[in-house]
C-alpha cells in the first residue's frame, strides 16, 4: 500500500488512485476550484473598493487581501500540507507572474482596448491562472518537472546532482 501525494488515505499500488497522472489531475481541480473562489472575492473586494478607489488602486488591494485568503485554501484544499511560516512567506512569489500579468493586463485592456472596468479582471485573469498554477506548485511542494515528479516525499528522497 502505498499514500498518495496529496496527503489521501493509502491506495493500493497500481490502483487508479496511486497514478501520478490522477494525482496530478484532481490538484489541478482543486486549484482551479480554489481560484473560483479566490476571483470570487478579488472581484468582490476590487468591485467594492473601485466604489471609492481608482481601478488600479482598488486592483492592488483586493489582490493582496485575495492572496493571504488563497495561500490557506492551497494549503488546506490544493496541495494539503500545513501551513508554515516558510511556504506562506514563499508563496507570494507564486503570485508575482499572476500580479504582473493581471496588471499590466488591467492596463492593457482599460487603458488601451477601453473595456469595462468592472469585467476587464476577469478576462485578464483566465490568462494569468495556468502561469500562477505551476509556480505555486513549485514553491508549496516541488518542480512539476514531469507527471510523477509532484510527489513531495518522492522528490524529498531522489538523490540530487550538482552536474
């Protein structure tokens, strides 16, 4: 018997369950359910704040708040570790491609294109989610490098070069 990598009961070798490819398939759905909610309140948040706030301004500030809600989601949903001071001091960087690209996105789409301002978010933020995925998955537990290589305590134990 074998444990998953996301932290589920123990499977027998061979059996649906023990497949990285399954594993790697249900974290994906998680995070992707993890970030409807995450967009859920971003956009809540930014809708309230752009009440009063410049678009951008209102942007920055439902992104942040929206970021320390979406590290302990990841943590408890997607990729089911514990949080600790290390990956919740990491994980912002897991969010500087999402930022980057959802702001100058923002800009892009108001600023240029002229779309509404209140929508322009959730256009720009269907480019940025595949991007943010790989990287959290990285800092949270590992490299995505290939399918059965996003087992954290596979990882742990592979022999390391310096080649």
């Amino acid at each position: 018997m074998t444990s998953s990598s996301d932290g589920a009961a123990a499977t027998p070798p061979g059996s649906r369950e023990d497949r990285p490819l399954i594993v790697n398939l249900k974290r994906l759905v998680r995070f992707g359910l993890v970030g409807v909610v995450n967009t859920g309140v971003y956009y809540g948040l930014y809708l309230a704040l752009h009440t009063f706030l410049p678009y951008l301004v209102a942007h920055i500030i439902a992104f942040l708040i929206a970021m320390i809600g979406s590290y302990f989601l990841n943590c408890w949903i997607t990729f089911k570790i514990r949080p600790s001071w290390r990956t919740f001091l990491l994980f912002p960087l897991s969010n500087v491609t999402n930022f980057v690209i959802t702001t100058v996105g923002l800009q892009i789409a108001v600023g240029v294109f002229h779309w509404n301002s209140q929508w322009a978010p959730l256009a720009v933020a269907l480019i940025a989610v595949p991007i943010t995925y790989v990287v959290a998955h990285y800092v949270m537990i590992g490299p995505l490098s290939r399918l059965g290589d996003s087992n954290p305590e596979a990882a742990a134990a592979r022999p390391t070069s310096k080649a």
